[in-house]
C-alpha cells in the first residue's frame, strides 16, 4: 500500500461535478456494476461485519475499531470479476453474462450504497510535526430489507478503494459543510473534537475512527452534500494530482497502483464520468508501459464497455478514437482477434471524417492533463 498524507489544496481544479449528462450515464454505470457482481453467481447475499466473526447478521458495514481487518476477499480479485468469460468483444460479452439471478421475493426492496469504514490508523512523524493517518476503506453494497427493521448489505465488488487522510481534513470538510450547508449538517452529531492534550492516545484515535466513518457516511447519504465539491475532493482530489503528475514524468510503475485504485474509488462512486474515463484510460497505457500486457487489455475491455454508451462517448469524445487505436494495436500484440477493434477504427473514422493521423491515447491523456492544470 503507498501511503499519502497530502491536505487538500484547492487549487487548479482537476475534476469537475456532474453535469446532465454525467447523471444521464449513472445508471449505466449500475448496469455494469450489476455485471460485474453477476459474474460471480456462487456470492450469497449475506455479509458479515468486517470486523466481526462469521455472525449470521449484521445491521450495517459500519466502523469499529481502527485495526478492522478488510472485507476484501483473498480468493476473489477485481481481475477475477472483470476478466471471467470476456470474449474479444466485450460488448457482446459483457452483455450475454446478465443473470437472470433474482432476490428472493422477501428481499426485493434493495438499493446500492456506498459505505465507508475506518481500517487503520498511525502515526507519522516528519522533521515538522507528529500527526495520525488514517486508512479509509471505500466499498460499494447492495443494501436490501427483510422487514422493517432488518436491513442486510453485499458487497457489489470484493475489491474496494483505500485512501489516507489526516483528522485536519476530515475536520476541514465538516467546517465547510456547516458554513455551506447548515441546515443539513444540523442532523449530524458527534463530529469528534480537536483535542490538545492527547491526541495521541488509543482511546482518542478509537473514537475518532468511529465519529470519522459515521461523518463520511452521514455525508454520503445526504445527495446534496456528497455531490459537493469540498467532499469529491476529500475523497479523490490528492490521488488524482498525484497520478496526473507521475503520468506527466513517465513513472508508469508508480502510478499503476494509484490509478487502480482511484478507478475503483471512482467506480463506486458513481460520480464524474469524464474523471472517470480519463482515469481508466490512464491506468490502461500506464499498465502497457510497465509491459503489464495482460492486465491492460482487461481494463482496455472495460473502457470498451463503457465506451458502448452514447453519453459516454459525448463525455469522453476526445478519448475514444484514441483508445481504439491504443486497443488495435494492444490486442494485435497479445495475438487478440481484433476485427472488432477495426470495424469499430472505420466506423469511428467515416463518421467523423477523419482520415488524417490520430495522436496515441498517453498523448492525449498528458495534453489534457496539461490543459486542465493551466485553468
């Protein structure tokens, strides 16, 4: 795991908040989740507290204590759920694997939610200060009821996102949701308080990896405040700088492992569709340059999938011929049947007319970078 401890700087922006037609692409976005999820039939819809032992229920993925152990499956991958049963055409493909799978009919009322929890915390020391990290564990679930009262979560994806933070951002949000938005931020309490003298100890980091996951989620519940900028750039904003400055120098094996989990971050989300592309689309060459061959083709496929959507290909208009281009010649290198890939290069080219030299897709990725971070 890298280990960040950044405060979040709003400068040149990096990302941008969904527009109509972000929101006009999330339910695509839920299809594919659902997709994916699907693939793995053998998953019950049941879920065990991640820091609990096998119970047979569980109210919530809420936070306990800061050393809870991961939910993430030793057995399952992300690579797993994305790369079983992927023809050359992942359209075709990926679209043949819908399930027929149901709830049982006492288990039908279900929504997907994000849910966040405190996984670790340290102590880091620098020649200037002594501060806390701590480690959030970001993960998307399907939530369904059993009655009233009886709410039970699954884990959409057994891969989840991780992101290091300090308590002074965690309390830099809150203070800028109660000046922004007081009224909501009304119904929250137990924020916890800057302390002085002992800051340090168990029982403060404890409490403060309880009352940090109960804000994140009490945030992530309320719509209007998780589509806020100061919370998007919480969540991701540090991760992003970081990758687009790595890609910018050509240290691909360092930013893999950031783009991959700024992806899933992302992923589960469901926010800010063109980050999100961009981000695939990074993680892709960056991959290809590590002479990752295999793993950027099951991304490639994905970005291909994505890219099946219209509004998809409006958000991310200046990355798709690009990207096809990339993906000819990467399946062409893996001795992938890449018929599809060119019919989909002519089809592309006759409608927009472009018959001229197409820029590879890290160009286009470095220049947008460049672009974004002039204004």
């Amino acid at each position: 795991m890298y280990h960040i401890a950044l405060s979040v700087v709003c400068t040149a922006d990096t990302t941008t908040m969904d527009t109509d037609e972000d929101i006009s692409a999330l339910e695509e976005e839920e299809e594919e989740v659902a997709l994916l999820c699907h693939s793995n039939l053998s998953c019950e819809l049941e879920l065990s507290h991640p820091c609990s032992s096998p119970e047979p229920s569980c109210s919530s993925p809420c936070n306990s204590e800061p050393s809870c152990r991961p939910t993430q499956s030793s057995t399952t991958s992300l690579e797993d759920l994305l790369s079983s049963d992927i023809d050359d055409d992942p359209v075709t493909s990926l679209a043949s694997r819908v399930s027929s799978y149901t709830l049982p009919i006492n288990r039908r009322e279900h929504k997907t939610v994000v849910r966040y929890v405190i996984q670790s915390a340290r102590t880091q020391i620098t020649k200037e200060e002594k501060f806390v990290v701590y480690t959030v564990e970001a993960q998307r679930f399907l939530q369904y009821s059993e009655g009233e009262e009886n709410i039970s979560y699954k884990p959409l994806l057994k891969k989840f996102a991780t992101f290091e933070r300090r308590y002074s951002e965690f309390l830099t949000v809150y203070s800028a949701l109660m000046t922004s938005h007081r009224s909501l931020m009304e119904d929250f309490d137990g924020f916890p308080k800057k302390v002085i003298i002992g800051n340090f100890s168990m029982d403060v980091i404890t409490e403060r990896c309880k009352g940090l996951a109960r804000f994140m989620n009490f945030v992530q519940d309320e719509g209007v405040l998780s589509r806020t900028a100061v919370f998007s750039k919480f969540l991701y904003h540090p991760e992003v700088m970081m990758s687009n400055n790595l890609l910018l120098q050509s240290q691909f094996e360092e930013a893999c492992p950031i783009l991959e989990n700024t992806y899933i971050l992302l992923s589960s989300l469901h926010w800010d569709t063109g980050l999100t592309l961009r981000t695939l689309c990074q993680l892709i060459v960056s991959l290809h340059a590590v002479s990752n061959f295999e793993r950027s083709y099951m991304f490639a496929q994905v970005a291909l999938h994505k890219f099946k959507s219209p509004s998809n290909k409006k958000i991310g208009k200046g990355l798709y011929l690009p990207l096809l281009i990339f993906c000819d010649n990467l399946w062409h290198v893996l001795g992938k049947d890449g018929n599809y890939i060119k019919s989909k290069i002519q089809l592309v080219r006759k409608q927009k007319r472009q018959d001229e030299c197409i820029p590879n897709l890290l160009d286009v990725l470095r220049d947008e970078i460049a672009l974004r971070t002039l204004h």
